[in-house]
C-alpha cells in the first residue's frame, strides 16, 4: 500500500449517456458475498466467465484465510503467545491492515475484534440481528503496534487477548488483487467492486470506469448522488448508513474508533475516496469516519479526493471531487 502517494484525479459525468453505470464497458456479472455484493465489469462478453470465476476464487480463497466470523479459517486458528507459520495471503492480508493502522496513526486498526464483539456485531452482516437486546460493552483496543509480522518468513505472533479483524482493509484488497489477477489472465481491463469498494487494472474503456455513489451500492445505479470516472486506481465509499443496528436500544455501527473502542461518533454518514489502490481508498475513507470534523483537513493534506455526505445530508467535496449537488435525501 503506498502511503498516501495516490493523486488519483477523480471526474464528473453528468446529464449524457456516458452517465449510464456501463458505458464503453460491454460486460458485467454480479452476485452475493460476505451479506454484500461483488460486480466484475469487462469489454468483452468473451472473457467475462473467467473474470468471473477468477474473483470468485479469490473470493473464496481470502474467506478460507482470512474470515473472522468461521471458526476454521486461518485466521481464527492462529494460536496466541507464538510465532505461527502462515500463508502468503494471510501474510499479505496482515500486512496491509498493519501498514493502513500504521499511515492514519492507528485510526484505522485490526486489533478491534472484540470492541466490535461489544456492539454484537459477531457474525456476518447478511444474518445480523436488527436489535439486540443485551446492553453494548465497551472493549480497549489493544493496538495495532502490538501485532508482530515477519514477512521474510511468513510469521506472526499474536499475544495472549489479541484478537484481529481484517474487515477494515479485506474487501478492498480483494478488489485490488483480484484486479490485477483478473487482468493478467484476460489480458484485458477490468473492474471489480466488492461491496461498493472499486479496484481496477489493465486499460480502462473510453472515458474511464463510470462509477455511480450513495449510501447503498446495491441502489446507486438506479439513485446515485455523484457519478465519477477513474482511469485506475481505486475508490472506495464507507458509510454508517446500512451496517447498523440497535444494542441495548442505543443505535451502533460498524466502524470502531479504536481510540474509545465503541462506535465512531456520526459525523459523516458517508465518504468517498479515490486514490492509488482501492486500498488506499478504503483505509482514508474509513480513518475520515473516524475523524468527523477533522476528516476535510486531513484529506485535504493527504491530497486524496473525496466526497463527504453528513448525517443530515449536507454535501462536502475535497480535492479534485466534482460534485453538482450540496444537499441529498
């Protein structure tokens, strides 16, 4: 992951053709995962059946190693008070939840298992109770610091109570690996979105990968806020909007601030980043939930455009973000 060094110029489509979801792109599937969903999006009809079946093994090889909601993943078998051998995925995996902990000053942070487990958000979203009657706990987050990776000889040494979520970063590294092997196979561009996170690779079609934006990437198509063109890169959108629910009769989300390790205050209930990697993206647009009101300058200063949308539908853009509306429903 590079380290804020994406300057990727995000640009406006409206009121033509070139608005429409699919543009020059011919070819697109969609289909359910992790209580979300996955596009891959491709010129050619001809090579859609293995883009797909690529991101679906991608897919399933990332939930094999890295699910913290099954027992049996990799992840969750990993033993506590010793260095444990692991694969190059769940190796790669670490790494980039580590290195997005380490460039937002561990705003973004994999150690918040169990502050997540508080608010009851223990299983996947797709089977998540609406209202938990029990009352929220309030777990510390032990930090990311705190997490020893030897990448030279695929490692790790977790301590005894540490327990990790790689939900922060996983969706949007499967976009960008997934991307790249996608278009090493094909030998074609393509896109991938998991879940409303953008990751591309290969050359784009004419007038770039057209991008439709809200609160729910399931509707954006049909109602979007902002349609935006990247030429590569990634651009990713986290939001409070949908992945929330109620504990003890107090409304919670999924998006921890690891520094009270409950959820992140609602400031913004959706931002929008576009950036080197989808990656990059997500890690900047998770960090600005975090941040609330500091989140404009903070972009600002990283040069990352983006898109904010406050809980009372107020519309901020920074950077290079075009945007033709101030206000949405």
């Amino acid at each position: 992951m590079s380290e804020w060094c994406g300057r990727r110029r995000a640009t406006g489509r409206c009121g033509n053709k070139t608005c429409q979801w699919v543009s020059a792109v011919t070819a697109r599937a969609e289909f359910s995962v992790w209580g979300t969903s996955a596009v891959v999006v491709v010129g050619d009809p001809l090579l859609l059946r293995e883009a797909t079946a690529t991101l679906r093994a991608e897919l399933a090889a990332f939930d094999d190693a890295c699910s913290w909601f099954r027992d049996d993943s990799e992840l969750s078998r990993l033993p506590r008070g010793r260095a444990a051998r692991i694969s190059p995925l769940l190796a790669d995996a670490l790494d980039v939840a580590l290195r997005a902990a380490q460039v937002t000053d561990g705003l973004v942070d994999p150690t918040v298992a169990d502050a997540l487990r508080g608010q009851a958000y223990d299983r996947d979203f797709a089977v998540q109770p609406g209202n938990d009657p029990r009352p929220a706990e309030t777990h510390a987050v032990p930090g990311w610091h705190r997490v020893a990776l030897d990448l030279d000889r695929d490692e790790v040494l977790l301590p005894p109570g540490v327990n990790l979520d790689l939900g922060a970063t996983g969706k949007a590294l499967v976009a960008d690996r997934a991307a790249a092997l996608i278009a090493e196979v094909i030998g074609s561009g393509v896109l991938v979105s998991i879940g409303g996170d953008y990751g591309t690779a290969g050359q784009p079609p004419k007038g770039g990968w057209q991008i439709a934006i809200s609160d729910d990437h399931r509707t954006a198509e049909r109602a979007p806020w902002a349609r935006v063109a990247i030429t590569g890169g990634g651009l990713a959108t986290s939001s409070i909007a949908r992945r929330r629910w109620h504990r003890g009769g107090r409304a919670v989300h999924h998006v921890i601030d690891p520094r009270t390790g409950r959820s992140a205050t609602e400031v913004w209930r959706t931002v929008s980043v576009a950036a080197e990697s989808c990656v990059d993206a997500n890690t900047a647009s998770t960090a600005a939930l975090v941040l609330g009101g500091q989140a404009p300058a903070w972009l600002a200063d990283r040069h990352l455009p983006a898109l904010l949308v406050a809980v009372d539908g107020a519309v901020l853009t920074v950077g290079d973000w075009p945007v033709r509306d101030r206000v949405v429903a």
